[in-house]
C-alpha cells in the first residue's frame, strides 16, 4: 500500500508539472512575440494558404473534366458525321 501510495503521489506531481509546462505552452501562444507563436501563426498561415490552393485546383480539376466530357461528345458527333460524309462520298462515287 505505501508503495502505491508513493506512486501515486509521484505521479499527481508528475501531473502538476506537465499541467504547468501545458499551462506555459498556453500562455506562450497567446503570446505573439515568442518564437513558438510565431511558428504556429506561420504554420496556420501555410494551412490556410494550402487549403485555397486545393480548392483552387479542385475547382479547375472540376472545369477541366467538364471541358473533357464536351470535347469526348463532340468527338464522337464528328466520328459520326465522318462516317456519313464517307459512305455519302463511296455513293456518290
């Protein structure tokens, strides 16, 4: 029982501590002019930058493959009317 006992109060210090470091963590962010909030701004900005980005590309990917599936019909139109012209042409012949 002491055993555990001494476990267990070596662990609620252990607690006490990381609370503090995570309370300092905290406090540091809040705080823009230290190098970690600036690291984090910095790396929020990129996020957000490379969010529009994939939206951006997302949405021509989207008007790209509508173009692609007009191009692929008028393809096959011409394919059509090429065999018409042909077979018009070997009659006509």
């Amino acid at each position: 029982v002491a055993a555990l006992q001494d476990e267990k109060n070596s662990l609620m210090s252990e607690n006490e501590i990381m609370n503090d470091r995570l309370e300092q963590l905290d406090d540091s962010l809040d705080d823009p002019n230290t190098m970690v909030a600036k690291k984090y701004f910095s790396a929020q900005l990129q996020l957000e930058q490379l969010q529009d980005e994939n939206f951006r590309l997302e949405a021509a990917k989207d008007d790209y493959r509508v173009h692609c599936e007009d191009l692929e019909k008028q393809l096959i139109e011409l394919q059509h009317r090429n065999n018409e012209l042909t077979s018009l042409a070997e009659e006509s012949r």
